[in-house]
C-alpha cells in the first residue's frame, strides 16, 4: 500500500502518468523484486533485468520521438523510477542512466550525430556512464586533472576517474576532461563521447568495494591516449571556455532522479513497516497501536508526501523558460531533502522491525546500505547546500580551495 497516492491524493498526476506508474508497479513486482536480493548477493549487473526493462520500454522513455524514443517527460521518470526503487534499488538506477544523466547533456547539447548514437545505444538499453570525479577532484570538479588534447581531426584523452558508475558494463562514456588545442593553450573543461567497444585507450583499472548498490559497478578508470574523433566533443552553446558550466547544468537532471531513487526505497521501506506494524503482536496488542510507532510512521509518512511533493515539482520546472533541465535551485533541494529524509525513513521502519530488521532475511539492511549513497553521489548533501545558498544570495560559490573568498569578489560576482 502507498498512502498519499492511493488514499486518491495522485499529487496531481495526468491519467497518462497514473497509467505509467500502473505499469512500472506491475514491472517491479514481476521482474525487480523477484531478483534484488541475488542482485545484491552476486554483485552482478542485471542483464536479465535490462533487457526486460528495454522490451518493455523503460530505458530511454524521455528520448525524442524523432529518434525513437516516446519524449516522455521528467515527471514520467520519477514516477517509474520511484516504483522500481520500491522493489530493487540496482534496476531504478539503470532507469535514471537510460533516461537522464549523460543522456539528456547530449539530448541538450549534442550534435545530431551524436544524439542519434547515443538514442540508439540507450534504446539498446546501454546505462552511460558520466566520467567527472578524480581522486584529487571530488566536490572540486574543476581540480580534474584528466586532459584532451587535440592532434588533427581527433582528441587524445589521458588520466583517471574513479567511483564512476557502470565502469565496465556501460558502452557509451561522457568524459569530462581539460580541453587544449593544438598549440597547447587550455581552453577550459569539456565532455567528450566514447564508445567502449571500439575505444582502445580506455580501461577498468579498479571496482570500487561498495557497501550497497552492489549489482552496478562503481569502478575506477584509467585513460591512456584514449583517441576521440572531434566530433565527438561536446560543445554547449556558450562555447568551449564557458561550456563547463553548461555541462554540469546536466546533473540537475540526475539529481532528480538519484532523489527519486531515495524517496522509492523510502516508500518501499515504509510499505513494509506499516505492513508489519498491524500483524505482529506485543503485550497482547499490534505494535501499531502504540501511539509512540504511530507517530513514527506520521513522520515517515509526511516527510515522504514532501520528498514526492518536491522531486515532482522540479522535475516538472524541466522546460520552464526554454530550459533543457530541471531549475537547479528546485532540483538541489528535492535531492537534498529527499536523500536526508530516506535515510531516516528507512531506518526508522527498520527499527520498527526489531531484531527482523536487522536479518539479511528481510530487505530493510539492504534498503539502509543502498540508501546511504544519495547524499553523496551526484553532489554532496553540503555542497548542494552552499549551491542553495549562493542562489539564495545571489553569488557565486562562495567557496574557494582555501575556503575563503575576499568579500570585494563576492561583490563582483553579485553584480
Ligand atoms: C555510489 C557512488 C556513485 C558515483 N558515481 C559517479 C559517477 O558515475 N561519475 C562521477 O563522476 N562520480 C561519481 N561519484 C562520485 C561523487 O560524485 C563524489 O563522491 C562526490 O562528488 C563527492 O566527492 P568526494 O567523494 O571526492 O568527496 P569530497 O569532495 O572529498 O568531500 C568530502 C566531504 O567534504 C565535504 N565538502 C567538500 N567540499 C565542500 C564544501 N565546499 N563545503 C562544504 N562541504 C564540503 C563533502 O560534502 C564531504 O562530506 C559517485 C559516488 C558514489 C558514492
């Protein structure tokens, strides 16, 4: 059961998209639940699970018609997302990949060429990967130290991500990298496309050890003359110098899919809990007649009425004012809401199981590992915060790498 939407408060959804959310219900029932735990078990990539989800139309949903796709909406894919994360953590985020991240980045900024190839590879049910994070460039990303340069009609790639996911399963890579010209002189950062198949310099020089998600790779990658045809850089309209800024635009995309993630674990996981809170049986009475319980489960129930409220909000503020993404100001608190709220969700309906809670017999101790991630992957849960502030303030990122910025340049960067 799922109060909020079936007690008729469809937050309101159209009949298309509650026919959507339908049919990814009955997805995740017959085909997620059934595997998640041996996915977690195995650490294995679901292939069986890609190809149901790609037969039955899952991957690449937001994709234009013109290049195959159904130009499904944002909202559409919170609304699948949310079901499969109900169910089994691993297949909602292969549905944010094939339908968000570096696809919508080449949706916005790519060129025909490239937008057809990536349409084709995702509608195959191929999961991109996006290569930003270094080991010296975390929250930093403009510390990235990875490099292309140009030689003729080709770019040569040298340096290394980590924690980058489906390192090793996924086909097509937007890698982020400092961008010179043939004479040498920096140009700024950019994104460049990469096919694995055929992409010799490209290789999986790690898996991260990860304590949940455990069925999509996190893994380390190392680029050694990584050839890439020019063609396949990515060049966002305000041109090479600024396009940087651009480019990260992109995430505020997959931060409302990586909060949608966290808010479906977090209905699942109160699915669960309220399930168990009417059947068993303490001092001769439902637990759910304590009223210290009920009002754990008002809480879990309001904060998750919020996440929903806020995660659907920004991603229907996807084309407001022309605009390929998600209104980042929107998209930064619903993730950041959301990804705090669904930990506390989970672990109370944890709690509320006692000691089954914390047996690998149930999914509670999988859901609390897999929901740890989303306040760190995709932007920090801090940094996303100061992004919410700057906005607020009406400056840049008042941050440098000394942590201070003199108050003459805040100034500047206001006016
Ligand atoms: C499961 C998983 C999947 C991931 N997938 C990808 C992927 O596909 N591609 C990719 O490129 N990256 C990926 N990442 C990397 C992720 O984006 C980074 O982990 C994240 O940006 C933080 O970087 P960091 O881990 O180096 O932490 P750091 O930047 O070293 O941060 C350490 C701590 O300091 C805080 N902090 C840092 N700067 C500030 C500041 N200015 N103000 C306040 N606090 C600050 C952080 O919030 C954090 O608590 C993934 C990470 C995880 C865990």
């Amino acid at each position: 059961m799922d109060l909020g939407l079936d007690l008729g408060l469809d937050l309101g959804l159209a009949p298309d998209e509650i026919a959507l959310r339908a049919r990814a219900r009955a997805f995740a029932h017959d085909v997620a639940r059934p595997r998640a735990a041996q996915i977690d078990r195995d650490e294995q990539y679901p292939w069986d699970v890609v190809k149901a989800l790609t037969e039955a139309g899952f991957a690449g949903m937001t994709i234009p018609k013109a290049l195959g796709g159904q130009g499904r909406s944002f909202l559409d894919a919170v609304l699948v997302i949310e079901e499969m994360a109900k169910a089994c953590t691993v297949t909602a985020r292969i549905v944010v990949e094939t339908n968000m991240g570096a696809l919508s980045t080449v949706m916005a900024y790519g060129s025909e060429a490239q937008k057809k190839l990536v349409a084709a590879l995702v509608l195959e049910g191929d999961k991109p990967a996006i290569c930003i994070t270094e080991p010296d460039a975390g929250s930093d990303t403009t510390a990235m130290s990875t490099r292309a340069d140009r030689r003729g009609d080709h770019y040569v790639i040298n340096g290394k991500k980590h924690w980058i996911t489906g390192a090793g399963v996924s086909r097509l890579h937007l890698i982020f990298a400092r961008v010179f010209d043939e004479r040498g002189e920096e140009l700024g950062i950019g994104g460049f496309l990469a096919v694995r198949d055929d992409a010799k310099g490209l290789r999986v020089t790690k898996r991260e050890q990860t304590m949940g998600l455990r069925g999509m790779p996190e893994g380390e990658l190392t680029f050694e003359n990584l050839e890439v045809p020019a063609s396949m850089a990515i060049v966002p309209p305000s041109g090479p110098r600024r396009g940087f800024a651009d480019l990260m635009n992109a995430y505020n995309s997959q931060r409302v899919g990586a909060g949608s993630v966290a808010m479906g674990i977090a209905a699942g996981a109160l699915d669960l809990a309220l399930d168990w809170a009417k059947t068993r049986e303490q001092f001769g009475r439902p637990i759910a007649e304590f009223q210290g319980l009920q009002w754990m489960l008002a809480d879990m129930q309001t904060q998750l009425t919020a996440s929903r409220l806020m995660l659907y909000q920004a991603a229907r503020s996807r084309g407001a004012d022309g605009s390929a993404f998600p209104d980042p100001m929107l998209a930064a608190q619903a993730k950041i809401f959301a990804s705090e709220t669904a930990i506390t969700i989970v672990n109370n309906a944890l709690q509320l199981f006692g000691a089954r809670g914390y047996s690998r017999e149930l999914p509670l101790e999988r859901m609390a590992r897999d929901v740890r991630m989303f306040t760190i992957g995709g932007g920090t849960a801090q940094v996303l915060r100061t992004l919410v502030a700057s906005k607020m303030l009406g400056w840049k990122l008042p941050q440098t790498r000394d942590g201070y910025v003199p108050k003459a340049s805040l100034r500047d960067a206001a006016e």
